[in-house]
C-alpha cells in the first residue's frame, strides 16, 4: 500500500508541474480545473492494478469515479474554452502576485491542489484490496449517495451553462443565475461534488472498513467552505451587482431554499 502512496503521490505531482507549464506560457491557471476529475480517476486506477483483487465492487466504484470525472472534465473543458478571460479567482492572484506569479503559483495553486487532490482520494487509498468482508447493503447504499450527488452536480451545471443573458452572451461573464436549483443555494454544483463524495467514501467504507474513507469528503467539503466559495463570491460581488441581494436571500450550499430577510 505504501508503494500505491507513492507512486500516486509522485504521478499527481507530476502531471501538476506539467500543467504549471502550460500556464505558464498560456499565461492562463484555469487549465489546472481540466485535470481535477481526471486526477482522482487516474489515482483509483493506480491503486486499482497495484492493490485491487479485481472484485466487482471494487471495478463498479472506479467505474462510477472515471463517470464522474469524464463528466466534470468534460463540462469544466467546455466552459473554459467559451470564455475569453482567465477564471476571475487565478486572475486575481496574478495580479496581485505581480511579476513573480509564474513561479510562486508553482507552489500556491499548482502543487498545492495537487496536495489536496491526492489527500481528497483518502476512500480510493484504501478502497482496493483490502483484506476485509465487503458489506453490500452499504456499499449500494453509497453509490445511491453517488448517483444522486452526481445528478445533482450535472443539473446544476447544465443550468448554469444553459442561462443565457438577453443579449446572447454566456452567463458566466454576463449575468446572474438565480433558477432551478441555484434558487435553493448559492452553490449547488459543490453541493453536489460533496455529496457525491460522500457516497464514494460510504462505499469504500463498505470495502475496507476504514474509517479513514471519510477524511476524503470531509477535508473537501472544508476546502470548498473555507476557500473555494469565499474566492468564488469575492470575485462575483466585484463582477455582479445583483449579488449581494442574492447572498442576503439565498443559503451558502445546503439547499434550503430562500433565506428569511
């Protein structure tokens, strides 16, 4: 299992560094998002040939992450390309990191997400292999969790993607969107990427009885609570006037619905 560590650790680095340099002559960090998904994919792979006993379990949970991670891969792809301008949140770091960005983003946004990336994978660490009596209930159980985190995440990126201003332009640069399900949270599309975690963590829980399955989704939710979301409304407050009214009606992530003025 230490070797699959390793050796998952080194490849995530790796293909990390390589995407730096891709910014670094792009001038562009947004090309990091095209390897999120991919990332975990490549990392249950890894420990899928190295540890894995070949149990159909074990083939249906790296099945269900390489879904997911073609869809996000796939969705996040799409969407940089229709945009003319760096995403708002690594746009800022540069500009605020002055000349030297090139090489401190090396460290700040590249190796550090790959950090947390190879961290996040906790349930795919120990999901394969284990010398452990697989519950079945609890695994199903986790990827109904999955599937719906993973509808949950699409719908929700379907509808941002598919608003569309007035004027024809993408609702990224444009407007505000403020129907379906991001009229029950400010943030259904990481709702759903913590649920869907969740039901991962459930189901290699099932495999392997260790509880270190759930550091995963945990240490993700944190981050997207702590980071991601705050650098994501600062950069929409600055970008959106409408913004602020929406914060003040609208619940952070749990779907809740509309907030009490």
């Amino acid at each position: 299992m230490y070797i699959a560590l390793a050796l998952t650790l080194a490849v995530t680095l790796t293909c990390f560094i390589g995407i730096w340099l891709i910014n670094v002559m792009t001038q562009d960090a947004g090309v990091i998002d095209y390897y999120w998904g991919p990332g975990f994919a490549v990392i249950g792979g890894v420990n899928l040939y190295l540890l894995g006993t070949g149990s159909f379990y074990e083939w249906f949970l790296f099945g269900a992450v390489c879904l997911w991670a073609l869809r996000l891969a796939g969705y996040l792809i799409n969407r940089h390309h229709g945009s003319t301008l760096e995403d708002g949140r690594y746009r800022v770091m540069r500009e605020n990191a002055g000349p030297g960005y090139w090489w401190k983003s090396l460290f700040t946004v590249f190796i550090l997400q790959a950090v947390l990336l190879w961290l996040i994978a906790a349930p795919l660490h120990v999901a394969f292999g284990a010398e452990y009596t697989a519950i079945p209930l609890l695994f199903w159980l986790g990827i109904a969790v999955f599937a719906f985190g993973f509808i949950y995440e699409w719908v929700s990126d379907h509808q941002l993607a598919t608003t569309k201003t007035t004027s024809g332009h993408s609702v990224r640069s444009l407007t505000l969107v403020k129907n379906g399900l991001w009229s029950l949270s400010r943030h259904p599309n990481y709702f759903g990427e913590i649920v869907l975690w969740c039901g991962i963590s459930i189901a290699a829980f099932a495999l392997s009885g260790s509880i270190l399955s759930f550091v995963g989704p945990a240490l993700l939710a944190f981050v997207m609570i702590k980071v991601s979301i705050p650098l994501t409304e600062q950069h929409l407050a600055r970008s959106r006037p409408a913004y602020s009214s929406y914060k003040k009606t609208t619940p952070m992530l749990l779907p809740l619905g509309k907030a009490k003025k």
